[in-house]
C-alpha cells in the first residue's frame, strides 16, 4: 500500500465513540502531519466493511475481530468493555418464570448483527436461538410490532429500555463477569497491517492522546458528544460515556487482554468461531 497522509476512521454515531475521537476531530491534539476522515456507520456496517478490508483505522465488534485477523491488529486502546454490564435482552413484559433460557426457547430475538459481540455472547448464554437482523435503533420497534418477541440491546438502549416500556431479562455482561470474573469484551479499534509500522505506531499514539484528552477534559468532550446522544440527557449520556470510556479504554491490561482470549477461546470451543485466533495489537 502507498501511504499517504489522509487516513479513514470508521466508528459509531454513538457518545462514547464522538467522546474518544474528539480531539482528533476537533484537533485538539499534535495530529503529527496526519489528516483524518471520520465515516459514521452502525457498528454491523463497519463489521463488514473491515471484513473487506476497506478502512485503514476502524471500530469493530471483538467477535468480528476473529474474522479479519489476516488484515487487521488491534490497537492496544480504544476498548469498549462491560465489567459487570453490557448487551441486555428485554421484552415487553415481565416474565413469568425466573429461568430466563427456558423462557426465550423457540422465542425468536431481534438482533443487531450476527458479527457483533453482543450476538456471540448471548450464543454463548443460549446456544442456538431463532432470530431477526434490524438495526440496532429499530430493536425496540421490532419488538413492539411483534416482528420479534424479545431484543437483543446495545448502545444507549441499555439505560433507556425501561422508560421505552420493556423489562429485562438478563444482563449479558452480569453473567460474564458472574462466569468468569473478566469484563465482557465488546468493541475495539483496529489497524490494516499492510500500512508502514512507523505509519501504525503514529496513529496508534494519536488515538491514545485522543482519548487521554477527552478523559482529562471530560466535560467539553461530553458536550461534543450530546449530538450523538439519542434520547439521553446531559446526565444519562456521561454515564454511558463513563461506562465504556475508561481505564480499559486507555489499555486493555492484561485482564482485558485475558478478556479477549476467554471470550475467542470459549467461542472456538462451542464451534461459533471457525478457528483459534491469536491476538496481535499494535503497541
């Protein structure tokens, strides 16, 4: 590949992505020469397009992360983590059962893409299970018209389902961290490997200041995120922020590192990955 100086980033229209990215966007940091376009995709969309290969810097699902290891590093920042929280399913009604698998048999479930983590997990948690593919912003509309009879959420959808009338049915980061004692690996950013190291190693310590900016000056990088806040408050969308910008998005640690490893690893074991991944990051 002929490097050049203009480089894509492909993440979420979501707070806690407009949050990391916001002193690249707003150049708040020594960008070192480098120029940025920033393509805002639902996180299925940017899936696929790094399964093609076509964005030099992206955020994907980790379980699509198993799928384009040829392609693409990990950055060692930039993760989305659920520890102790993360994808929920609800419904429009509690349950009458406490057995929440026994009551989602042969239910079938709106999800959000088959390559987001969210659905690895909760193949994980249930095996084979019927469902529907919408975008994750029609979730709550698929259930209501009774397209599906539960949904699988991601996004502000885990703060907001109550006040849009569902109940939960069970946290998918709770039964993680309650599994195994690691956080939930969610999302992560991306590098194509054919890209010149030391062209890797800069963007790689750009995005770091980024998100080290807008944990140092939490407020005015919140405010630039509000647009992308759907249906959340000033309050609600720096919690959400909060939860998925933090120390793991800073580095992964080795527990979140060990993270990625379990939850790869024990998606092989159940035959929903088709081979052991190694997990390279760029440092």
């Amino acid at each position: 590949m002929i490097a050049t100086d203009t480089y894509t980033i492909g993440h979420s229209p979501d707070p806690d992505d407009a949050f990391m990215f916001y002193a690249i966007a707003a150049e708040k940091i020594d960008l070192r020469g480098y120029k940025f376009r920033h393509q805002l995709e639902d996180i299925e969309t940017l899936n696929e397009r790094a399964m093609r290969g076509e964005l030099e810097i992206s955020a994907v699902s980790i379980h699509a992360y198993a799928h384009i290891t040829a392609k693409y590093a990990l950055l060692s920042c930039g993760a989305s983590m659920g520890d102790g929280y993360g994808p929920l399913l609800v419904c429009p009604h509690e349950m009458q059962t406490s057995d929440a698998r026994e009551w989602l048999r042969g239910k079938t479930i709106a999800v959000p893409g088959t390559m987001t983590s969210a659905f690895l997990a909760l193949q994980l948690y249930l095996g084979e299970f019927q469902h529907v593919v919408v975008p994750f912003d029609q979730i709550f509309n698929s259930v209501k018209s009774r397209r599906a009879e539960a949904g699988l959420i991601i996004h502000e959808g885990q703060l907001t389902y109550a006040r849009a009338g569902f109940h939960k049915i069970i946290d998918l980061g709770e039964w993680w961290t309650s599994r195994t004692g690691l956080p939930l690996p969610l999302g992560g950013n991306v590098l194509r490997k054919d890209m010149p190291l030391n062209v890797q190693r800069d963007l790689a310590a750009i995005l770091r200041e980024s998100i080290d900016y807008g944990l140092a000056h939490r407020e005015e990088a919140v405010r630039h995120s509000m647009p992308y806040a759907r249906d959340m408050d000033d309050k609600l969308a720096s919690r959400f922020i909060g939860m998925y910008v933090n120390e793991y998005t800073r580095d992964y640690g080795e527990r979140g590192r060990e993270a990625i490893r379990r939850f790869l690893g024990d998606a092989r074991a159940a035959g929903y990955v088709a081979r052991e991944v190694t997990v390279e990051f760029v440092e």
